[in-house]
C-alpha cells in the first residue's frame, strides 16, 4: 500500500494512506491549491520541490501556520490580511 507524507495541525509530518488536499512551501509558510499556477512555476524552476508538504485539508494547513497563497486562494489570502 502506498503512504503520502502529510503536515499536521502541530506542524509535524505523519504518514497517511490518503494524498493530500492542499500543498505548501514549508520556508515561506505559505499553502494553496494543488493546481496553484504559482506553485507550478516555482516547481518548473526547480528549488521549489524539496520545501514542499502537502495537507490533508485547509484547517490543517491554517492551523500549522500557514498563510494563504495570494494566486489561488485571493479571497482567502484577502481576508487574512485584513486581519493582520
């Protein structure tokens, strides 16, 4: 059976059966969609795959501490800053 390293809510990496839902960059604590067309030109440049987890959801990706991207989540990333 093939496991996905995952990102908990404590900011921790665990296997799971299960892909995750959202990706992120663990340097810049930033998370998104999977089809994000900002995280694929980062990962066409290359130095971007190895910084790299992936979430089982986006609680999860919020709760570890991550921000939202501001190219796929716009809506989200607004109201994040707004609250900042």
């Amino acid at each position: 059976m093939r496991t996905y390293q995952l990102v908990g809510a404590d900011g921790r990496p665990y296997r799971s059966p299960t892909p995750g839902t959202w990706g992120g960059h663990r340097r810049t604590k930033i998370y998104g969609r999977l089809d994000c067309p900002s995280a694929h030109q980062a990962l066409t440049r290359g130095h971007y795959t190895r910084h790299r987890v992936f979430f089982p959801d986006e609680p999860t990706a919020i709760a570890a501490g991550y921000r939202p991207c501001a190219v796929c989540c716009r809506d989200r990333y607004l109201g994040w800053k707004a609250a900042r």
